[in-house]
C-alpha cells in the first residue's frame, strides 16, 4: 500500500512563504511527477513529505494517517535527494544495505535483498565497488537502490536524471518506469523538464512559484492548460485576446467557437494557440498577413517569428525555407484554438513572466 | 622533471625532519662530549643506562602520566571541538566573528600570563596541583585549534548527507555515529593529533598548574636538564620524542587537505 495525500499545506523557511495551500493526492501504485521550474518549490515539497522540514500549516497523510509528528526516520515514504549522496567510505553494498542495517535487519535477509535491488537497477557484480569508481549513472542506480530496498510505501525522487547527459538520461528514464511498473510503488517524481513529467508519469502536477497550478494526466496538461501561465510552461507562446458573444470568441485574427460550458458573454477572454499548430505560408492562401522578424533553424524543425499588426506570433514549421523579412501569411486552425475559462489569470500578467 | 624536483623537496623535507636529531642521538650515546669535537669522545651508553636503568621507574611513570594528561585532553578537546566546530561551520549566528578572536586568545597571549591567570582561580577551585587542573590549562591551548579544525571541516560539509540518512531510517543518534563521524573522521584525527602534540609539550603551564605535583615528561626533563648532564638529557629527549612521532605516523594518511576539506 501506498497513498499520499497532501492538504493545504504551507511552508516558509523564515521570510516569504515558499510553498501556498498545497494539495495533491498520489494514489497507490500511481506515478505523479512534480514539474516546476527552478527554485518552484518542489525539493521544498518532497522534504516535507520526507519529513525532514515541517509545514507550517496543512497535513500529510500517509496511507490515511497523519505523519504530522513523524520523524523522518518513522515515515513509510523514502527521499532520493538530487545528487546521489553515496556514503564515501561505504562500497557500493554497504550503501544499498544502509537503511536495513539501520532498521537493523537480519544480514543474511538484507543481502537477499540487496541482491535483488542490484540486479533490478543493473548494478549486479559492481558489490564491492568503491563508490568513486562508479560512473555518474551508476551512482544515481545505487542511490535509488538504497531506497527501493526498503520498500517504502512512497518513494520520492528529486531530479534523478537532472545529473546525467542526455543518452544516459533516456535509459535511467526508462529504467525508473520498468521499476516502477513492475513494483508498483506509489512515486513522486520531481524534475524541471516538462518533457520528462509528460513521457514518465501517469500524473502530472505543475508547480509555479510555489503554488500549485495544475494536476492531470499529461494529454491534459498539454492540450487543455488550466490557464496561460501553465499553457506558457508547456511552450505556449502565442496569446490572443478577444470577446466573447453569443458563443463566439471574436478577435482580430479571426473568430472562432467557445467551447461548451462558458457562460461567459461580453467578457475579454484569452486563448492560446501553440507554435507547432499555427500555419504558415508564402502564398496569399491564408487570411492573416505577416512579416518573418527572426528565424530559428532548430534541426526537425524552424522556429519563425512572424510580426502581424502589433501581435508576433512564433510559428514551428517543418518546412525551412524561409527567410527574415519575407511576406508571408498565417492560419489559426479553429480546433487548435484553445480559449482559457473566464477566471484564469489575465494576459496582463503573463506578459511579465 | 616534476618527478625530481619532487623526490627533491621530499628529501629535504625528510632531511629537515631528521637532520636536528642526529647530533641528538649522538649526545645520547656518548659519555662526554666537549666543545671543539667534531665527535663525542669517549662513545658509550651510560645516559642509555641510566635512563632505562636507575631513572627508568620514574621516566616511565612520568612517560605514562604524559600520556594520560594527553590523551585526555584530545578527547576531550575533540568532544567539546567538534560540536563547536559544528555549529560554527554550518550555521550563521550572531557573535560568530566575536567567538574566533576569543577562539585565538589563549594562542595570542603568551602562555604564562594565561596560566598564571588561571592558576589563581584554580587554587580557590581546588584544581590546583591537581591532574584535572593541568588537563583543564592544556585545554585552554588545545581547544581553540581543535575549534578551528572542526570549523573548517563542517564548512565544507554537506548536511544533505544526513537529511539523505535520515530519510533512509537512520535516527538522530545513528546519524551521528554512522555518518557525521565516518564523513569528518579524518578532520577528527588531525583535531585530536594537534591537542595530543600541544598538550605532550606543554611545560610552562603544566609546572604552574600543576606547581611540580605533576611531573609530565617535559618536566621530567627540564629537570634533568637542569643538572647540566647533556647526554642524559638527550636521551631522554629521544623518549620524548618518540610518542609524538609515533602519533603522527599513526595519524599520517589522515593529514592533508582531504581531511580539512569534507565531502561534498
Ligand atoms: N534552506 C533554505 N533556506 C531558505 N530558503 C530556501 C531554503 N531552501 C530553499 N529555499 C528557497 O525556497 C525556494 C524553493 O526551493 P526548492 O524547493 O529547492 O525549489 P526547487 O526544488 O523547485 O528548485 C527557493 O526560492 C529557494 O531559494
Ligand atoms: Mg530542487
């Protein structure tokens, strides 16, 4: 078993509150990743629910009990801290085994286990190592096998693939998902990169500035942010404003059907459109005229900005032939239009980010 | 090219540590040895004899008293340095820069004003001429440099070490003896080396304090110095040194920058 639930809580280190009514719930067995940029808050999160800083306010159940007054050593929920954090002067066994040995578990049991936790993370017959022998992704294995062999009810990685390059990021990713779905253990998963919550997560939850912003499955993140910060996170970078009438967005670039549910009428509202589905083109075949400001060839795909009237839209297109200050005109694809709920923040204040 | 100029500095720095006892291992085995020589005249080990003889009995005891007063005032300049060290490393508080110049005055002001200083409240507390009298006095000199070792060594310690540990089931107590310890062990040694040494050559404030009650071996030898027997003296220099040397030897693959740095 393993479930998590974390209620209105608040953290402050001294000054300025660092995490603000703060709620998620991790359901047994489920995978939620916690995306945020740097300094959101998130190792903050994790350490509360590790039990090695205390919320001001709010309450954290583990399995349905209160671990308000747990020492961390008594929690059924393991932190895995960014950088691996092995014990220099323990070999590569004696740190797997650190927390049995603790517990104060029988040796012959711990090695069975220990064995076991070796050969899941791909660390068998590197027991005697010395940990400064071992390659970064071999550390971050070992570090997340000293915390796999005590089978926590909750497991808490903080970045574990923040440290590695590129290639060896993509294997530890998949090996966290294999371990993870043949375990079933209930994990919260920090990272920065959004594209690592939405491939490794069953859930994501998106934390800016301290507050949570978002909590769903990946799809939903991405194709229906809650509001144009959380759209912004994700790569959004075109905005829109226009007014809604009789179920009609009407801006300038165009008129377009709101979606069912808004009650909103004569509101200002703003609606988003994401760089890779807006359309560009030389030709006059598109309504919305255009002037090519910047060009980024980015390999699969160039990045263009194009300034129409007062607004600059980015456009990701697969096609690269085309060069600053050319003419040319763009298309928004009605379904692509995504129109946020009239009590998301307004484009004001996203502007200054 | 590095290579050389390495085995050079080596040697001298081997050189500069030996050359000094030569001529006093050849004082210890002479009979006489008077100003021109180049050499004693006549050889022989009457100062050995009685050193280890006659004398033996109150060298050892006076070997074992200095060792005690030593060993004792290291572990306790390591037991009270190195939660000072500690707290002065990892956390910023108000009067830090006021507790490092009172950290360095016993090491500034010259060691007898301090013992005598001490030795007038000792009297009125009873620990004058008393073992823990001298040990307390060898802790006003130790203290401070133990003090600044552990400083510099929890300045460059990760706490997330122990929160990691914590994490993992280790309580308060096993954090500090399966992972505090083990991380700063070697910072540890060198503390606790450099409070034996000061405290095994300790001779103003120990005769003060300890008002000739408590012989250490450097009273011992200053004593034996005093009666002007040269090759005496020198051998029981030899014995001095012996213990000192032995526990930096003991010590040695802690010493370096490794051991003052901690672990990141
Ligand atoms: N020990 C601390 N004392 C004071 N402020 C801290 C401390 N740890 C973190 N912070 C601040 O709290 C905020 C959130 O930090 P953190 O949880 O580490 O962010 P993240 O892990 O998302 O990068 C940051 O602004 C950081 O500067
Ligand atoms: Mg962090």
């Amino acid at each position: 078993m393993g479930e998590l639930i974390l209620k209105n809580i608040n953290i402050r280190y001294g000054g300025e509150p660092v995490v603000r009514d703060f709620n998620l719930e991790v359901r047994n067995g489920e995978m939620v990743s916690l995306l945020g940029p740097s300094g959101a808050g998130k190792t903050t999160v994790l350490k509360a629910v590790a039990g090695l800083i205390r919320p001001e306010r709010g309450e954290i159940l583990i399995d349905g009990y209160s671990v308000q007054d747990l020492p961390p050593e008594k929690r059924d929920a393991v932190m895995v801290f960014q950088k691996p954090l092995l014990f220099p002067f323990m070999n590569v066994m004696q740190n797997v085994g650190f927390g049995l040995r603790m517990r104060g578990e029988p040796v012959r049991e711990a090695r069975q286990r220990i064995q076991e936790i070796l050969a899941l993370t791909q660390l068998g017959g590197l027991e005697y190592r010395k940990v400064h022998e071992l390659s970064g992704g071999q550390q971050q294995r070992v570090s997340l096998a000293r915390a796999l062999v005590l089978k926590p009810a909750i497991l808490l990685l903080d970045e574990p693939l923040s440290n590695l390059d590129a290639n060896l990021r993509q294997q530890m990713r998949e090996l966290i998902q294999e371990i993870q779905a043949q375990t079933r253990i209930t994990t919260l998963f920090v990272t920065h990169d959004q594209a690592e919550a939405l491939m490794i997560s069953h859930r994501v939850s998106l934390l800016l500035n301290g507050r949570l912003r978002q909590v769903g499955k990946p799809r939903e993140l991405f194709y229906r942010p809650a509001d144009p910060e959380v759209a912004r996170f994700f790569g959004a970078r075109n905005f829109i404003q226009g007014r809604v009438k009789d179920g009609w967005f009407q801006s300038e670039f165009g008129t377009f059907q709101v979606p069912q549910g808004f009650t909103a009428n004569g509101d200002w509202l703003t609606a988003t459109i994401r760089p890779e589905d807006l359309r560009v083109s030389p030709d006059s075949q598109f309504e919305i005229q255009g002037e090519i400001q910047k060009i980024n060839f980015e390999g699969s795909a160039t990045r263009i900005w194009v300034r129409c009237r007062t607004t600059e839209f980015v456009v990701l297109t697969s096609e690269a032939d085309f060069f600053p200050g050319q003419n040319v005109r763009i298309h928004l694809p009605p379904d692509k239009i995504r129109i946020f709920p009239p009590d998301s923040k307004e484009f004001e204040k996203i502007e200054e980010i | 090219m590095i290579g050389l100029a390495r085995k050079i500095v080596a040697g001298g720095v081997v050189a500069a540590v030996i050359l000094p006892f030569i001529p006093l291992i050849m004082w210890s085995f002479s009979n006489r040895w008077f100003y021109p020589d180049l050499w004693p005249r006549p050889w022989g080990t009457r100062a050995w004899e009685y050193v280890l003889g006659i004398a033996g009995s109150q060298i050892t005891a006076a070997l074992g008293r200095s060792l005690w007063v030593a060993a004792v005032t290291a572990v306790m300049a390591v037991v009270v340095g190195t939660p000072a060290g500690r707290a002065l490393g990892l956390y910023d508080f108000k009067g830090k820069d006021l507790v490092s110049v009172l950290l360095t005055l016993p090491v500034i002001v010259p060691p007898l004003c301090v013992a005598m200083g001490l030795h007038l409240w000792f009297i009125k507390l009873g620990l004058a001429e008393t073992f823990g009298g001298v040990v307390l006095v060898h802790l006003t000199f130790c203290l401070p440099y133990t003090v600044f070792v552990m400083w510099g060594v929890f300045s460059n310690y990760n706490l997330d070490f122990e929160d990691q540990a914590r994490s993992l089931g280790a309580s308060t107590l096993q954090v500090m003896y399966r992972v505090m310890l083990p991380l700063t062990f070697s910072g540890i040694v060198v503390a606790g080396l450099f409070a034996f040494l000061l405290s095994w050559s300790q001779y103003l404030s120990t005769l003060i304090i300890g008002g000739g009650k408590i012989t250490t071996l450097p009273i011992l030898l200053f004593a034996l110095m005093g009666s002007g027997d040269r090759p005496v003296a020198a051998s029981v220099s030899i014995v001095f040194v012996v213990p000192a040397f032995l526990a930096l030897l003991l010590s040695a693959r802690h010493l370096g920058r490794r051991s003052i740095t901690g672990v990141r």
